[in-house]
C-alpha cells in the first residue's frame, strides 16, 4: 500500500469535489480557498494543518485521523465527524459553518468552536469537558450523555440542554439563555 506524504505545504484553490483521498499524509499543511465537496478521505493522516475558506460540505473522513486541526471560515455541513480515528483527535473551529455535523462518542476536550454556525448537530455521547462555544448559534443541536463539564456556553445561543442527561457540572452559562436548560419542562420565562 502507497502512502503518500506531504510536509509543510499549501494547497491553494484545489477543486477536488466528489473525489476520493487515500493513504495520504498531510503534516503541516495549509489548505486555502479549496473545495473537497462530497470528497472521501479514507484512511489518511492530517497533523498540525489548516483548512482556510475551504469548502467541506458533506465530505466524509473515514479512518481518517486529525490531529490538531483548525478549520476557519470553512462549510463543513453535514460531516460525520464520528468516523475519525479516536487517536489523538484535536480540533478548533473559528467562523464555521457546521451544520448538520455529527461527532458522536469523540472526546474532544479544551474544542474550541468560535464565531459559527452549529445548528442540528450532533454532540450524543461526547466528552467536551473544558471546551468553548463562542459565539455559536446551537439551534437543533443534540446533547445526550455528553459531558459537558467546564464548558464554556456564556455567548452560544439556542441551545437545548437536559442537564438530567447531561453532566453540566461547572459548565458556563449566561443567565439570559438559561432557557436553554429548561425547555423540556415546557415553561414560560420572563
């Protein structure tokens, strides 16, 4: 098996849309204004790389591992982040569009998501222990058995938390938006 590496390099405006990715590493790299729509990134290795103004929608990353890496200003509607390798998994998140992504069962603890759109995603059974939701709109996103520890909602809106399936402890939350946490009991607050 051919495994391809590629240390300290930019990629800038890659059209590569409903294309497929195999066996590649990528250490290092820069990802500029790049679209990988509908792309398959099967079992790949990307370390310390960036993905700026780069459009991920619906891309798929299966047995893939991301270690320590930033998306910003990047769609990435819809990707299912759960396929990921477990091993050393690190993400940040600043001015995204997150949409409809699914990261169920990661651990990703100290995840910052900064300044995005996280509206019907999926966060069931997760460990965001110490992470920072920023300036996120959560609309229809889904918490279930996550932990949720010394997490950071002071400036994320609309979300919709059980903190009787969830473990809140510590968490951060602004007292205006505390509706968040009652909205199963179907109750008005003024």
């Amino acid at each position: 098996m051919e495994v391809l590496t590629h240390y300290n390099k930019s990629f800038k405006k890659i059209i590569y849309a409903e294309k497929e990715t195999k066996n590649r590493e990528f250490d290092t790299c820069n990802f500029i204004n790049c679209d990988f729509s509908n792309g398959v990134f099967l079992s790949s290795l990307f370390t310390n790389c960036v993905f700026t103004g780069c459009n991920l929608t619906m891309s798929k990353f299966n047995h893939c591992q991301l270690d320590n890496i930033t998306f910003k200003d990047c769609k990435l509607l819809g990707v299912n982040f759960s396929s990921c390798n477990d091993f050393l998994f690190s993400l940040k998140f600043d001015s995204c569009i997150l949409d409809c992504s699914s990261f169920t069962r990661k651990k990703m603890q100290k995840t910052p998501f900064i300044n995005s759109s996280i509206k019907d995603a999926d966060f069931s059974e997760c460990d965001l222990t110490n992470s920072l939701f920023k300036n996120v709109d959560l609309t229809n996103s889904i918490f279930n058995n996550t932990n949720l520890k010394s997490v950071n909602f002071l400036t994320a809106k609309n979300y919709s938390i059980d903190p009787e399936k969830n473990n809140i402890k510590k968490a951060k939350f602004s007292s205006q938006d505390i509706a968040g946490l009652l909205s199963k009991y179907d109750i008005l607050i003024k």
